[in-house]
C-alpha cells in the first residue's frame, strides 16, 4: 500500500527518493505524484507541506551465473548540482573553486559562464563554495528554495541575486517591496513593487529555477 510523505523545508524529490530507496525520477513521474509535478514544475523546489506518494517497493530479478563474481551498482546516489556566480552582475568564469558538501570536498573550475556543474548526494543538506584566488565563499543550503508563487520563493531568489538583505520569512513588507523594485527597475520591468508574473518570469529566468 503507497504511502505519502508530507515535504519538510530542505527536502526535495532527490532527497525524498533517496530515503525511501528509489531513483528521483521513479518518484517524480510516478502517476500518484501527477498533480504535484504539474503544480511545482521543478523536482528540487517543493513546498513544506506538499504531499508526495511513495509507492510500494518492486522487487526485481537478475540473471547470473553461478561460482562467478557480479557487481551490481546502485543508481541514484549523486544527483547534479548547477549554480551560476555572479559579481557585480558579472559570471565568475574560468576560475578554480572549492565546493564542500556535507564534508566531501570536491575541486573544479567555473565554465565561460560561470556555471559551476558538480555530481553531488542526493541528500546533500548544506555546502561551501569557496573561490580561494579572489577570496569569496557563498554559504549553500540545498532543498530550501520554495516555489516561485510563494512570498517565501520570491525573496529567496531577489537574496540570492544580491536584492534583498532581509530574512526568508514570507512577509510581503516594505523591505520585500523595495527589493523588488529594484530588481524590476534593473531590468526594465514595470516598477509596481509586486510580484505579478512578468517579475516572476525574470525572476526566474535570471535565477535559473
């Protein structure tokens, strides 16, 4: 009999997933999570509360032959992570970093674009992205963005693109209001202040979720 996991902030689909033994996508395009997949659109971006269905387990069988060595690998473990650094508006590209995950260090190098494009745990909670050359380390909390149609979403990202100095707390306030209008007027937006859908869709489009 299926089950159903009500989502806590820092969750998401690969971590859920990864708790109750299955690969992100089984879960994600499993019928039974039909109407959530529509609704956020995005694995990685949940809200505390959402409801996904975890079905029952299938078992498998395999094929081999006897008095000879197998290796199975288990798939699911890592998922890949995607962040574009910015400064002053500019991608930090080419440049060598240090990304510390739940403790595993793991060494790369921006692309042109400043894309930072690593394999990381599927139930990776918390990170480090350290540039060591130009001293610049950008705290990382994997799970915690909510959906854009949230208050708690939209000040999510005008903070993480620099706009917003204030808590992640849902409160449509004057500081919010201000954020946004500086975000709208930096990119030729109609300065309302609030969050309609052409902000939200720059919002997004600039973020990249």
């Amino acid at each position: 009999m299926a089950n159903e996991h009500t989502v806590s902030q820092g969750e998401c689909f690969s971590s859920i997933a990864k708790e109750y033994g299955f690969l992100e996508q089984t879960l994600w395009n499993h019928p039974a999570n039909a109407e959530l997949k529509n609704k956020r659109e995005n694995p990685n971006v949940l809200l505390p509360g959402d409801v996904v269905t975890i079905p029952d387990r299938q078992s498998g069988e395999e094929q081999a032959s006897t008095e000879q060595k197998h290796v199975y690998k288990a798939r699911g473990e890592r998922i890949k992570f995607n962040l574009r650094v910015l400064q002053n508006d500019k991608p930090i590209a080419n440049e060598n970093y240090t990304l510390v995950v739940d403790g595993e260090q793991i060494e790369g190098t921006t692309d042109g674009d400043g894309w930072v494009r690593q394999p990381i745990k599927a139930d990776a909670a918390k990170g480090k992205l350290v540039f060591a050359r130009i001293k610049h380390e950008q705290e990382l909390l994997f799970g915690y963005l909510d959906p854009i149609d949230e208050v708690t979403g939209v000040q999510g990202r005008l903070r993480n693109l620099g706009h917003y100095p204030g808590e992640v707390d849902g409160a449509a306030d004057g500081l919010t209001e201000t954020a946004l209008l500086g975000f709208q007027h930096k990119y030729g937006l109609a300065e309302t202040g609030k969050p309609d859908d052409a902000t939200k869709a720059k919002l997004k489009e600039i973020h990249g979720s």
